[in-house]
C-alpha cells in the first residue's frame, strides 16, 4: 500500500527496494515519475486524475525492469523441460 500523501507532494517511496518518486504537473492530470535502478535513472510522464493510479503505473514500470535486470532463470531448454513435465495437478 502506498502512502497518496506523499506521491502528491512528491515525496520518496520505496517499490521492491526501489525508491520512486511521482509529482504532479502544472497541467491537469499529468504526473512526472522518476526511479533509479542501478546507475540508470529512468524518467517520464503519465496521465491519470488519480495519485495512486500514477504510482501503480510507475510500480508497475519497476517491475518489469526488476524482471529484464534479473538473471534469466527460465531458459528455452528449461521452459521445454518443464513443459514436457506431467501435471502434477488436475484431472490424469
């Protein structure tokens, strides 16, 4: 959960070890958002009327660079593996 107070007065908050911070523009809607992952400061806009909306989309934003970043545990030759598993669940 995340604090609204301080996404709309453009306070710090941290997603998954990730500190993130969104602020609202001088235009309707608008909201800047800034992150740094690693030594990359990542920056942009988005538009919703709603603070949490903006940071769910900046959350969301950190995930799927958390998921690019990390090592690729999922291989072709291991998703094949795993595919040709029987179900350990369900109807046999």
């Amino acid at each position: 959960m995340i604090c609204t107070e301080s996404v709309t007065q453009g306070g710090s908050v941290i997603h998954r070890g990730v500190q993130y911070t969104v602020v609202a523009t001088a235009e309707p809607d608008i909201w800047e958002w800034r992150y740094e992952l690693g030594d990359q400061v990542k920056t942009g806009r988005t538009q919703t009327r709603l603070a949490a909306l903006a940071a769910r989309r900046v959350k969301s934003k950190i995930d799927a660079a958390l998921r690019a970043a990390r090592p690729n545990s999922l291989s072709g030759a291991n998703v094949a593996e795993r595919m040709s598993e029987p179900a350990s669940r369900g109807l046999t």
